[in-house]
C-alpha cells in the first residue's frame, strides 16, 4: 500500500495513466479493431512532440520566464534548408544532418544572444528571432517541396519488431536526457539554476554557460524534429512546426515538470506526448466538433495537471 501511495504521488504518473485510459476508451469504441494501428500511431507522432518537448523541458528547467518560443521556425527552417541541401540524394545524407545541426546551433546561438547581450525577456527574444527564421524558410523554401531521400523517408516511416523507428530514437534522446539530468553535472547545473540562479552563481556554477548550452540543446532537439517530421511527411511545409509552439510546452507541463524551475521530469514528457494524441483521436473517433473537441481537450489536460500537482515531487 505503501509502495502504491509512492507510485502515486509521482507527478509523471498521472500522464500515462491518462493516455492509458483515452487509450482504452478508444479501442473499447473501436470494439479492439484499431488497437494495433492507435498504438503505432501514438508511438510515431508522440515522437515528435517528445524530441522538442524534452529541448523545452531543459528550457522550461532554467526558471521562470525561461522558454523558447522559437521552436516551430527552427523545425521549419532545419527541414527546408536540409531537403534542399540533400536534393533527394542518399549520398547527402550526412550533409543534410550535419546542415541540421549546424542550423540548431546557430539559432540557439541567436537566442542566447538577445537574451544575454540585448537583455531581452527570453519569451520575447525568442518570439522575436521565430519571426526571422520564419522569413528566412519562406524565402529559401518559395513554395518548394521538395522530397526526402528515400532512405531517410523509409526509416521515418518505417517500424522494427512492431514499434516505429522514431519512437527507438525518441527513446534515445530520452536516455540522454535522463542520464544528463540524474548522473551528469549539466543536469545538476541547470536545476541549480533553475532553484536559485543567484545562489547557484555564489555556489560557483558557470549560470550563463549552462543557459547558453541549453538554448543552443533546445534548438537542435527542434532542427533535428524539424528534418525528421519532413522526412515523414514527404516533404517539408512552412506550417509544420506550427502546432509544436504549444505542444512543447503542453507536454512539460502535463508531465510533470515544475514551471517554477528546478525540476525536470523526462518519463512524464512521454505520458504527456502520448496523451495530447489520444485524445485528439479518442475525440475525432466519437465524432466530436471542432469546439467541443476543444473544449473537452482542455478540460481534460487542467485535470491531469491538478491531480500530477499533488502530493509531492519525488
């Protein structure tokens, strides 16, 4: 009884047992007849919200008024520039991945420095520097679409032993991501930062470094997202990233991570990932219209948020 009152009080928890339940009222509607097809589903689009959720997470981690706005337009500008840059060729793979992360890192750059040099509010800086990079796709992309080396589109698309590839790399930055947090000094850095940057500062943490390189993390965690998603989707779209701008923060939220700073959750970015999909399709399956679909999506995201903010976080 213990051990399950434990369990409970874990803030990550409440996500999975969320998307559990959407999960099972969909395929009890369904009468079982999706239940393969939801599942591979939510593994392969969750991936995507994960991958930028965890950037975001670390954003998130640094305190209040740490985020980064910039996301879409990073996955956006990653998967043009890549797509073109690659021109449907397997042999350019490794350009285009090296051009990806070579985008992240000159925004995260960017962003870093309206916030540091410019001292601009992080949610303005980066809000700020999302309109550039979403001018500069425009104006390299001119309404191109071009397609994705097939290689690359074969392994998005693709599944091994029944559960897609993107999910085993989401899971990979997750690993990453837990092991930086809980056994590296970066994550202990940046949750010092994000407790009391001025005591973390007195205590000899280099705070700006660790802002900077969770900023230039954020950014490449989105670049990288960006030239999956276009690979998956066939191309890449001005509008793609559009729907990560509040999804990646949803996710952080909803997993469990406190918004105050100082605490990261990486399992609850899955539960959250996982869930924000189910039900959107647990809603399209009843039928449901556009409003109440809405309606019904963030009354159910305020409940899990007040159940995952009981009890303590362990």
């Amino acid at each position: 009884m213990t051990s399950l009152r434990t369990l409970f009080a874990k803030p990550w928890i409440w996500s999975f047992l969320a998307a559990a339940g959407v999960w099972l009222i969909t395929i009890v509607f369904t009468g079982g007849a999706s239940a393969a097809g939801l599942s591979q589903a939510a593994l392969t689009f969750a991936a995507f919200s994960i991958i930028v959720g965890i950037g975001q997470m670390f954003v998130i981690t640094l305190g209040p008024g740490n985020v980064d706005l910039s996301i879409p337009a990073t996955m956006t500008l990653a998967g043009t520039v890549a797509l073109k840059i690659m021109d449907s060729s397997n042999g350019l793979i490794l350009v285009g991945l090296l051009v990806t992360l070579l985008i992240g890192l000159a925004i995260g750059i960017i962003n870093y420095a309206l916030i540091k040099l410019l001292r601009i509010p992080p949610i303005i800086a980066t809000l700020s520097s999302s309109f550039i990079i979403q001018s500069a796709a425009i104006s390299h992309n001119r309404g191109l679409r071009i397609k994705p080396p097939s290689a690359l589109a074969e392994f998005t698309t693709a599944t091994t032993l029944g559960i897609p590839n993107l999910a085993y790399l989401a899971l990979a930055v997750s690993v990453a991501a837990w092991v930086a947090l809980e056994k590296g000094i970066y994550g202990r850095w940046v949750s010092a930062v994000g407790q009391n940057m001025r005591a973390a500062r007195m205590a000899g943490v280099p705070v700006d470094g660790v802002r900077a390189a969770t900023y230039l993390l954020c950014a490449v965690l989105a670049a990288l997202a960006g030239l999956l998603l276009s690979c998956f989707s066939g191309g890449a779209a001005l509008n793609m990233g559009a729907e990560y701008l509040l999804a990646s923060i949803a996710v952080v939220v909803i997993g469990g991570t406190a918004v105050a700073g100082g605490f990261a959750n990486v399992p609850g970015i899955w539960g959250a990932s996982l869930f924000l999909f189910l039900v959107v399709s647990m809603l399209n399956t009843y039928g449901a219209a556009a409003g109440i679909r809405l309606l019904l999506t963030g009354t159910i995201i305020i409940a899990v948020i007040i159940a995952a903010s009981r009890g303590p976080r362990t």
